[in-house]
C-alpha cells in the first residue's frame, strides 16, 4: 500500500469549494475496497468529515474541517499565528496517513509473511531484574520458533507506564510487543490520576505467560509459623507492628496492603527506597514483616534471616514446595503476584496475534524454559488461561481488584 508521501503536494484547497473550506487528500492502495474503507473510518477519527470518494486508480478522498470548527468558520485552517499554507488539517493528516502506511504492512497479505525481520519485546523494568530475567529466557526460545530474533528493550520508567506507553503508541505491525506485567497493566491504571494510557483499550491481547507471586516472609524470632498464627498476632498487637515495602505503589506495598485489608488488622506501613533496604531491616528486626516476590526472598528464606509463613497465590511456588498457599491457609482472595503476559498495540493484525500466541505457548511448554522460569519462582499458566480472550477479561478483573485495595488502603493517587 502506497500513500502519499508528500502531504504538502497532495494536500490543498478545493478553489471549486465555497468559500475555499473544501480540502483534498489523495491515497492511492493496492489492497482494494476493504483498505479503503479502513482510511476512511481512520480520517473520520481526527474530526474531518468525508465529502466524497472517487474510485479510479485508488481512491480520492475530499475533505473539509467540521462546520463547528472557528478555523473552518473563518476559511483558514492553520493554527492562529502559525505563518505559511500548511494548516491545522494538514497536520492532523501527516498523523493519519502516517499511520495508514506504518499499519499497511500488517494488512493480511504482510500477516501471512509475518515476521520479516526481528521483533521488539519492550519490558519495563531494569535489565537484571526477575522480569528482564523472564523475558530473555522466554524470548530467546520465541526467536527459534519464529526463525527471527528477539530484541529485548528495557524502557523502565512511571512504575511501569513509560514502558507501556512506547508500546501502545508504536506501530501495528507486529514488530513491537511489551512483557505486560501487573505494573504496566494493574497499578499504572490505579496509582495515577492520569494514566499515561489505557491499559484495556490500547492494546492486543496475546497471552498470559505467568505468574510470580509474593510471599510473606516475618523476622525470624516473631512468635509465628502459620498464617493464622499470624492473623491472631497482628490483630492483637496492630498497633506495635509495621511492614515495609519497596515503596508507596509498589507491589510489595499493594500485597501486603491486601493481606492485612483481609486480616483485619492496620499495621503501620514503612515505605523504602526499594527491597534491600526493607529486607536488611527485616532481617534486623526493625520491621515485622514484608510481602516480596519469592525469588527475591529465596536466598534469605533458605539461609534463615527470615521465616515464610504463605505463599500468596493459587497453588504452591516450586521453589518454596513445603510453603502453603493462601488458600491452603483459609484465605483465597489474598492472592499477591507480578504476572507476565504479552501484548502487540490495538489494531494489529489478527493472523499476526495469532502467530505470535502459538510461538508463546510453545516456548511455554518447552521442558527447558519451564525448568528456568521455575527457578524463578514463576507458576507457568495453565493452557485455558493462554488464549487472548482470557486475557483481556483478566486485564479488567485485575483492574478492579487492585482499585479497591488502593482505595480501602487510603492510597494517594499520583
């Protein structure tokens, strides 16, 4: 598909147009009457109406700006003081047509080809980290099976949101994904006043990869081995205990915020400057407990500095199997965990999606990257939650869980 590459040519008055208000846009495609629908529906969202279209070779499209428009009034469409014949419209346009070339290469018969060259996965978190961990491991078996590599690109940033937001505003083409995980896809939507975009409506799901729960963890000498144990030791003593985490809006914070929301117990919160502060003063006693992700605790719960009283999630971690979970413990709902999932930006191509599932799901069942992710600390989703439709629905529940937490926990927004 070939749209026009010089706008400043192909964008002008109409002088057949009343009062000169008329403006034409020439596109020429070669992927026929349903691509030009496409342009048109996407021309309609910036605000311009469609006046009329000609087809002969490709398509000529007439516009003119909405009559509620003061510019349109006034029969000029540049900005006010801008200088020079390029307007406001044009502007938009550059916009619109740019898109429509960027997303032409995922119309079906570039699916079909799909993919060409490597493809982008964006996490949001520094490189090193469980997650940046996750994505290599999982990426480097994704390249195989797609015969193209993977490039990961860490874009950390807005607890998440920065990462995000390069993915939902990059082209649909398939060529950029993100490791969504619950910073990205939960807390950048509760946490913020105005998030840097929407997590449910700017992007494709593809599949649920895993999850990597939180587990609490007390200082060795709290007179506790149990979650109710513990449930009965905060309630009594509310008042003498307090948490850390790694800071206000962190998962560590939101974790623990639900475990004592359910307990009905209000501990004092200790916000850090990130984990190891928190678990240095754990391990000291300064503090009396901390919600971390298992695999950031494992060294200190293996060596005895801490003790583990339940792992916040479904089932049972595989690195931590003599832990129970909370449901096991009598508390289903206090479930605490960083999923990892993958999202493509809204409108790419459905083959694509689907392609790009597959080679998740297959990388997933590869013995060798479950034995790694294990080690992790991740529980591996099982096949029925690895379809989109899951996904989307588990964006949204996800959503409102977290939200009533951060509002029962009193939790400033940003």
């Amino acid at each position: 598909m070939v749209l026009c590459s010089k706008l400043s040519a192909t964008v002008q008055r109409d002088p057949f147009a009343p009062g000169g208000r008329r403006w034409c846009a020439e596109g020429v495609t070669d992927a026929g009457e349903r691509e030009a629908h496409k342009i048109l529906r996407r021309i309609r969202t910036i605000g311009v109406r469609v006046l009329q279209r000609t087809s002969v070779n490709g398509d000529r499209i007439a516009l003119r700006a909405p009559p509620a428009s003061p510019l349109a009034a006034q029969g000029d469409l540049r900005p006010p003081g801008a200088k020079g014949t390029r307007g406001a419209l044009v502007v938009k346009l550059h916009a619109v047509f740019a898109a429509l070339i960027l997303s032409a290469s995922a119309s079906p018969a570039h699916a079909q080809d799909w993919p060409q060259q490597p493809v982008k996965v964006v996490v949001s978190a520094a490189a090193g980290g469980p997650i940046d961990v996750f994505a290599r491991i999982v990426g480097e078996r994704i390249a195989q099976i797609i015969g193209q590599g993977v490039v990961i690109e860490n874009v950390p940033g807005a607890g998440g949101g920065t990462g995000g937001q390069r993915v939902a505003r990059s082209a649909p083409d398939g060529y950029t994904a993100l490791l969504g995980t619950s910073a990205t896809h939960t807390f950048s939507q509760v946490l913020y006043k105005q998030p840097l975009y929407d997590a449910k409506a700017e992007f494709t799901p593809v599949a649920l990869l895993a999850e990597i729960p939180l587990v609490l963890i007390v200082r060795k000498d709290l007179p506790v081995t149990t979650l109710a144990e513990f449930a009965a030791y905060a309630k009594a003593n509310a008042d003498k205990m307090n948490y850390g985490s790694a800071g206000a809006g962190s998962s560590t914070h939101l974790g623990c915020a639900l475990l004592t929301s359910a307990l009905g117990a209000n501990v004092t919160h200790v916000p850090y400057r990130g984990t190891g502060p928190a678990m240095q003063d754990l391990q000291s006693g300064r503090i009396d407990f901390l919600c971390e992700i298992v695999v950031t605790a494992l060294q200190q719960i293996e060596g005895g500095t801490v003790k583990a009283i339940v792992t916040m999630a479904a089932e049972r971690s595989p690195v931590l199997p003599n832990t129970p979970s909370t449901p096991e413990a009598g508390y289903p709902s206090v479930q605490a965990y960083s999923f990892t999932a993958l999202f493509l930006p809204k409108g790419v191509a459905p083959a694509i999606a689907k392609k790009l599932n597959a080679a998740a799901i297959a990388a997933m069942d590869t013995p060798a990257v479950r034995a790694k992710l294990e080690q992790l600390g991740a529980t591996i989703a099982r096949p029925e939650r690895r379809i989109p439709q899951y996904l989307e629905k588990y964006v949204t529940d996800e959503i409102a869980k977290w939200e009533r937490i951060v509002k029962a926990s009193g939790i400033p927004l940003q």
